[in-house]
C-alpha cells in the first residue's frame, strides 16, 4: 500500500504541496527501494487588476529543455555550471510536463481565455504557447536563491506566424538549502514567472 500526507503552507499563500509517499512494511521488506519525497508546485489564482479577457482557445505545448533538466529530479546549480540534484527527492512528473500543467491551470484560473489545453484534447486552437525552459533550480553559487527561466512565444495556429515572444525570469531566495526551502522559493519564482506569462499573452491575443 502507498499512502499519501500533504505538507501545506510550505510558502507563502500556501504555495508549494509536498506528498509524501510511503512504502508500506511488507514493501520494505521486500527489499524495494527506499521511497522518495514527492513535491508539487501550486498555480496562480492573482493576475493583478486587469480586466483584459479573450474568447480564444489556447494549446499550451510541453515545453522544451535540455536533458538535465528534462527529469523529475529537483536540481541544485553552482556555479551557473556544476549541477547535481537533491537526494530522496522529487518533483510528481518531470520538469516540462510539471510546468505544462501550472501554465495550463494559470490560465484557466486566470478566466481570461474560453479554454486552455494539451495537445490531443480536441480544442478547437486559436493560438499556441511554446516554451523553452532554461532555468529551474535552486543555484547555491554564494546565496541560495530559486532561479526560474523560460522563453515564450505565442503562435497563431491558423498561419503558424509567431505574434510575440518574450523571457520570463524570476528569482527567489529560499531560507536554507533544505529541499523544502528549496521547493517553497522555486514554486514562488514560478508563481511570478506565470502571471506574468497570463497577463502578457492576454495583452497581445
């Protein structure tokens, strides 16, 4: 059996949620592996005062990265060129398909768009988003601060002409190098990161 405790409150408004799986006894002793604390990120329901709404449907594409970070593992940069990854610990999916989710759920909290999807849902798409991620980590290079990085652009799927393109970046100090800290400034530097990308693509569909 597996069972599942949720740590809440691990950032500010709730943010970061923790399950923590648990291999029962009879597992255990059946020499399995040793279980892994798995770590979610919350979305965004705040998009600031804007009152901007489209009746565009939306694809929100898995976004690209390089291979290490293309992992469920919770990586730790120094240096900008040396990294490695917490131990006993993870993120519920890998990175791009973890980041595809809050961005799907950012706008459909956000109410500004008729739909929001994945490709293979069968909405009828007005506009793409893709994303390239460049950073998600906890960089330990002096201080221990949570860097989120990805590239946008929003395409129109009718003509397949990109409408605009930006870099959302965010940084977050995290309180110690505990990969609960290190989650809680991540999901905060992500949190930004989203509501910027709503109210940007909200601006310009």
């Amino acid at each position: 059996m597996v069972w599942l405790r949720t740590i809440a409150d691990v950032a500010r408004r709730g943010a970061a949620v923790a399950l923590v799986a648990a291999v029962s006894g009879c597992a255990a002793l059946g020499g399995g592996p040793a279980p892994r604390d798995i770590y979610t990120l919350s979305a965004p329901r705040e998009f600031g005062a804007t009152s901007r709404h489209s009746k565009a449907q939306i694809l929100v594409a898995a976004p690209h990265t390089v291979a290490a970070l293309d992992t469920d593992n919770i990586a730790v940069v120094s240096n900008d060129i040396s990294m490695s990854y917490f131990g006993g610990a993870a993120w519920s999916d890998r990175v791009p398909r973890l980041l595809q989710s809050k961005m799907i759920e950012a706008f459909q909290n956000s109410g500004g768009v008729r739909a929001a999807g994945r490709p293979g849902e069968g909405l009828l798409i007005d506009y793409q988003i893709a994303t390239d991620i460049r950073a998600f980590q906890l960089a330990v290079d002096g201080a221990r601060v949570a860097r989120v990085e990805f590239a946008a652009n929003i395409i129109n799927d009718r003509n397949g002409k990109v409408l605009a393109s930006r870099t959302f970046r965010a940084e977050e100090r995290a309180a110690s190098d505990t990969v609960e800290d290190a989650v809680a400034a991540i999901d905060r530097a992500t949190d930004k990161c989203l509501v910027d990308l709503v109210n940007w693509t909200l601006g310009r569909i």
